[in-house]
C-alpha cells in the first residue's frame, strides 16, 4: 500500500488525487487536505459566481473523493496542526496543491489607502471566502479602476457592472449581492499597461461585456494596431482582438442607451494612488508605448478618477514551514514538481498562476508519473509508513476536529436549502456556522 498526502483540494489537488487512482488502483491511499471544512478551493471561491457552468467540474471531483481510497480531510491547516516532517513520516509523498492565494502587490504609493483591494481579496468578497467576508468595499462611488487585462480583470469588470436581475442562478453571496445592488458606479476603467495585442483576456469571456444589461464596453479606436497585424496572432488572441475592434465600432447613441462605461484603457502603467480622508479617490497613470513587447513610460502622466481600485495583476503561493520557497516566482522552488525527495508540487502551486482549470489534469497525472518513478528509484525510502491510520492517531491526540467528506455533503445540503430562488446554494462564510453545518 502507497500513502499519498495532498494538500489543496482544489483542481489541482483533485486530478492529482485522481491520477494517483488510475496509477496505482486499490494499493493506494490518499488523503486530501485543506485548511476549509470545504472542498474545491478556486471552483469555489475563485471562478465567477455567475459561471456555474465551469463550477461544474466539482461534479468530477465529487466522483474522485466518494472512492474508497481517497478522502478529503477538511479544516486541518499544515504547518499549523501538522508538519510538513510529520507528514513525511506518515506518507511516502506529499503533493503540494495549494495555489496562489496571495495578491501580489503593485508596489506604488498608495496600494495600503482605503478601497484599493486586491482581486483575490475582491473576487472572495463576492465568492464568500472566510478570509474575505469582512472586506465591505464602498461601491458608493461614481469611478472603479480595474488594473490588468486578465480573465480575472473581465470578472471584477462584469461583477460590478451587473444588474441583480442578472445574478439570476448564480450563487454570489448575499452579503456581496446586498452592496452590489445599490452599486452607484458609472464608469469602470480597465486599466492595461501594454496594447491590444498583449492582452491575456480570452475572448469568450472578453464578448460577454458586450452583452451586459446596463453597461457597454469602450475602446479608442486609436488604440488598436493596423487590422492587418492581428493575422500574426494566434487564433484565441486573435478573437479577443476582434472584440476589441467591435467594441471600437460601438455607436455613440448604443453607448448612451446604458448607464455604465467601461472603459478599456491601453498604455496605461499605474505609477500612485492618491485619496483623502484615507480612501482612495485617483490613480495617477503614465502613458506606455510597447517597445519590443515591453511597457516603456513615455513621460505623459495623468489622472483617472478611482473611487474604488481592484488590482487584478496576479497572485504568489503562500509559503508552508519546511518547504523551499522561489520568492522571485512567489511559488515553490521545484523542479518541474520535485521540491525536495517525497515533496512535489502542482498547479499554481508549481508553475504559478496561468492556464485554465483544464490545465491541471496534465500537471497532475504528470506529477503522478513521478512520484511513480521515484518510487521505482527507490528515491522515496521505507514503503511501511502509516498512511491515514497514523493520521487519524495524530488527530485524536491533538483534538483536531477533521470535516471529512460526509461532513461536507451536510454542508453543502445546509448551502442548497438555504439558496434565494433560482440560486443553486448560499455558501457559509463563516467556518463556525460551516463546522455546525455538518450537524
Ligand atoms: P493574467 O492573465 O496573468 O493577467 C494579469 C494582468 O495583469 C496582465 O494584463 C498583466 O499585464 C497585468 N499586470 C501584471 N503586473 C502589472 C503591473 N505591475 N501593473 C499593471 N498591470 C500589471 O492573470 P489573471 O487575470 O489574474 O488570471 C490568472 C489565471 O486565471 C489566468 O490563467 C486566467 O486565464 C485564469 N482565469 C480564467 C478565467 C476563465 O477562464 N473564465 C477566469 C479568471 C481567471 P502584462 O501582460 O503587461 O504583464
């Protein structure tokens, strides 16, 4: 028998925990952990409430966990209530599927004032992440500026520009639906320091901002490079860049038919945030032009009003005690998944935060491959360690109340119940009434 530690129970950790299933069959076990009394991490609290479409996927993972062999083992935080050494003791690999849960910071002047947030802060305010249910962001201003041309920009954009109507089957938490309903905003900047082309926007969900009910998406004309050159790109960039140009084609009295702007604002680096009273009110920006691929100031600086600021430019892993960190890349320092002899890592995790959620089955039934060499290598030492038994002993002596999957099934029957019409749940937000949820 293998025993197989993972921690994160989100993608990365679930197809790993799969991939372990489909290698090795009945002579392995594995435990997920996650430091939530819940499962799915980023489908959860990371991908958009109102696509439940891609949220979909934990119907898979679901599938994974309700085997013999693997259980998740909720609300247990390692480095907390165990040890990275004390783990190793009792599997003979563990695979590290914790992500990239930190904002990484701008580095301006400013970032700390009131209103100014990051987007994994932001995106789990309205996702109802513990961590972030408190954030209460003032949505009473006219001006949002939304920093980076990502996936995660487009989300922040559509969330805040959204009617409630339009909320209709998703599962944005209430304390977020209560604040975005009385959302006074009209104009939302997405602010991008490089050109069309550089762009990280995919274009399905780069076309939704032309559908929104009250807002129409703004692009100058001026902005876009020669048609021409867009026939160099590769296909996916290439229709987002065909949005772009449909946006720019956007009549002057369809503008004017909704009460919200968004504005996608190109060559544009954000150099200081400014406020008063402690809350930001401007973002001072200097105009870039591309040279070679890279963002060069210009020397032209100038105003864009921000009553809030969503900086959505990316995220770092969070360090675990004992395990080597890349703090240039903000994730683990590996090599291709191997940390150190047993210790591997997957996902944002390993490569930082990029790809879609379909990118980690790959990287999971790849870090499989080699635990299964090293194992074969003999790299990975004794083959009589305790697996979940050992565990289980740890968790009794130390009182560690362990949510496992039949737990979560309570919770989530709790969530489902306790849904407005037409929503598929009502997260807990709170990991008490989560715990007393299980009852
Ligand atoms: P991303 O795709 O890497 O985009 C980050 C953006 O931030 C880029 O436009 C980048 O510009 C900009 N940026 C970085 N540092 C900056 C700075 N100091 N000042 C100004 N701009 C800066 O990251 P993301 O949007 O956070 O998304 C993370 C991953 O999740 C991506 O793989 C994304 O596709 C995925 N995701 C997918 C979906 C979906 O499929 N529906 C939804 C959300 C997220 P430069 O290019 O100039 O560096």
């Amino acid at each position: 028998m293998r025993h197989i530690a993972i921690i994160g129970s989100g993608p990365a950790g679930y197809y790993t925990a799969e991939a372990a299933q489909k290698q090795w069959g009945d002579d392995v076990r594995v435990d997920v952990f996650d430091m939530l009394p819940v499962p799915y991490g980023l489908i959860r609290t990371g991908v958009a409430p109102d696509h439940q479409s891609i949220k979909g996927v934990s119907k898979r993972y679901e599938k994974t966990a309700l085997t013999e062999n693997v259980r998740f083992v909720g609300n247990i935080k390692v480095g907390e209530h165990i040890s990275i050494p004390e783990l190793q003791q009792l599997y003979d690999a563990i695979v590290i599927a914790t992500g990239a849960p930190h904002d990484r910071k701008l580095g301006i002047e400013g970032e700390d004032l009131g209103n100014v947030f990051g987007s994994a802060a932001f995106v789990g305010w309205y996702n109802g992440h513990p961590q972030f249910a408190q954030l209460d962001p003032d949505l009473s201003g006219k001006h949002a500026v939304v920093i980076g041309m990502g996936n995660v920009a487009l989300d922040v954009a559509r969330i805040l520009s959204k009617t409630e109507a339009e909320f209709a089957g998703a599962d944005i938490v209430a304390h977020a639906l209560d604040i975005l309903r009385n959302n006074k905003l009209r104009k939302i900047t997405i602010l991008g320091r490089r050109g069309p082309h550089q762009i990280m926007m995919t274009p399905k969900e780069l076309g939704e901002l032309a559908a929104l009910e009250r807002a129409s998406p703004r692009v100058a004309p001026d902005d876009l490079p020669d048609e021409a050159e867009d026939a160099f790109l590769e296909p996916g960039l290439r229709k987002s860049v065909a949005h772009l140009r449909s946006f720019a084609a956007i009549p002057e009295d369809i503008h004017a038919e909704k009460p919200i702007e968004i504005e996608i604002d190109f060559f544009a680096s954000p150099c200081s945030l400014s406020g008063s009273d402690g809350k930001v009110t401007h973002l001072k920006v200097e105009r870039t032009d591309v040279q070679a691929g890279r963002a060069v100031g210009t020397g032209e600086f100038y105003d864009v009003p921000a009553d809030l600021v969503v900086s959505c430019i990316g995220y770092h892993t969070a360090h675990i005690p004992d395990v080597p960190f890349d703090e240039r890349a903000g994730r683990f320092a590996n090599d291709d998944g191997r940390i150190l002899p047993g210790i591997y890592c997957v996902g944002w995790a390993r490569r930082g935060p990029s790809g879609t959620i379909g990118t980690n089955r790959p990287d999971g039934f790849s870090i499989v491959e080699k635990i299964a060499e090293d194992m074969a290598a003999g790299v990975l030492g004794r083959s009589d360690k305790q697996g979940r038994e050992g565990f289980d002993l740890m968790a009794e002596q130390r009182g560690l109340d362990v949510i496992t999957f039949r737990d979560w099934k309570k919770i989530e029957e709790a969530e489902e119940q306790a849904a407005r019409e037409g929503a598929p749940r009502e997260k807990f937000v709170d990991i008490k009434a989560m715990i007393r949820a299980r009852r």
